[in-house]
C-alpha cells in the first residue's frame, strides 16, 4: 500500500497538540473554555518597577558626571554584569532600579556621592512554543512584542489538516491558578485586520495551538 507520509505528519501534529493541551488547557476532546480575542482583557505588562531583570537582557547603565563608567550591559547566563571598578554585579532578579541603588552603593568606595540610573534598553528574545497543524512545531525565539502573525509566520504554513479558525493562545495571567486563559483567534481576522487580532502581541511563556 502507498504511504501517505502528509496524512502520518498530521497525525503527529495532532498528538503533539494534545499533549501540550493536556498539560496547559481542557482535554482536547471539544473545543473547551476559551475567551474570543475581541473579549479578551489584556493584563498591564509589568512596569519598570515590577520588571526583573533577566539573563539576556541589555541595559543601560549610566553614572552622572562621570562618562567613563556609563555603559551598555548585557546580562550574561549567570546573571551578572561587568562594570568598570566593580567588576562583576549581580543583576538577575532585581529591578533596574534596585539593580542601580546596588551599583551606586558600591560605587561610594571610589566615587563622591555617585548617582546611578539603570534601563532596560533590550528585553531579552521571547520564546513562544507552537503546536498543532503547523508545519514546525516547537519552540520558537522571537523579538519581544512579536505579533501572533510573526509566530505563525516562524511556525511555517499550516497542515492540510488545520481548522484556520482554531488558533488559540494559551497564556498563564495568573500564576496562581492551575488552568492557562485560553483566547480564541481566526486566522482570518488576522490577515484581514479585524478587530484585535491582527494587532495582538504575545508574551514569554505564550503557547500557540492550531488545532
């Protein structure tokens, strides 16, 4: 008999999608719970003073009057920086501003009264896994603020077996509940630019599903 490797491939595209939904949504039997995009209310992204700095990040290190020391860092895998004087500071974990009140403290040794500022200048790339009938399935590296569009995009084209109508973004908002909101999305709201679809940006830790 002939195989039908099109047909195997979109078997394995569906497993996959299910094993992910077992783990962060309803069972894939029915569509389960899921909130439409136009409905969705969008929580506030954290704010300077809530955002910890993570590996990867780039930032903005800057020492009033004292243009030497003013530099642009890249927080490395095991969380610190580099700065002149101090050589190595722990990064990881803390605000920017915290992160700044650290390096102004140690700075006292070797400088009069120094005033330190810090900003996030480049948020580290996201990484958003896609599942379901999408040609590559797994884990994809995007720009921060990257469209739901774009990952599809990286995803690659759909399967002969996807429902365009059935995108959903599976989004932990709150870490203190089992169960990931789940928004529905029709691709073709995407490309037409209907409401707010076309427009809606993922975050880190988002998970795509066409199923």
């Amino acid at each position: 008999m002939p195989s039908h490797p099109s047909r195997f491939r979109g078997s394995v595209s569906r497993a996959l999608a299910c094993a992910g939904l077992l783990l962060l949504a309803p069972a894939c039997t029915g569509l389960g719970q899921y909130t439409w995009v136009n409905d969705y209310t969008e929580k506030p992204a954290a704010s300077d003073e809530a955002y910890r700095i993570v590996p990867g990040d780039v930032l903005n290190v800057r020492v009033f009057g004292q243009d030497a020391l003013t530099t642009r860092a890249k927080v490395r895998e095991d969380g610190r920086i580099s700065l002149t004087f101090l050589d190595d500071v722990e990064a990881a974990g803390h605000s920017p501003a915290m992160l700044a009140q650290q390096i102004q403290t140690r700075l006292k040794d070797f400088i009069n009264h120094p005033v330190v500022t810090v900003a996030l200048e480049e948020a580290r790339p996201m990484s958003v896994t896609m599942l379901g009938e999408v040609a590559n399935v797994g884990a994809h590296v995007l720009d921060p603020g990257a469209t739901l569009l774009q990952a599809l995009g990286a995803a690659g084209s759909f399967t002969d077996y996807a429902h365009r109508d059935r995108i959903f973004v599976l989004r932990r908002d709150d870490p203190q509940v089992d169960q990931p909101t789940r928004i529905r999305v029709r691709y073709e709201d995407i490309i037409r630019g209907e409401g707010r679809a076309a427009a809606f940006r993922l975050r880190p830790g988002d998970v795509v599903v066409v199923e």
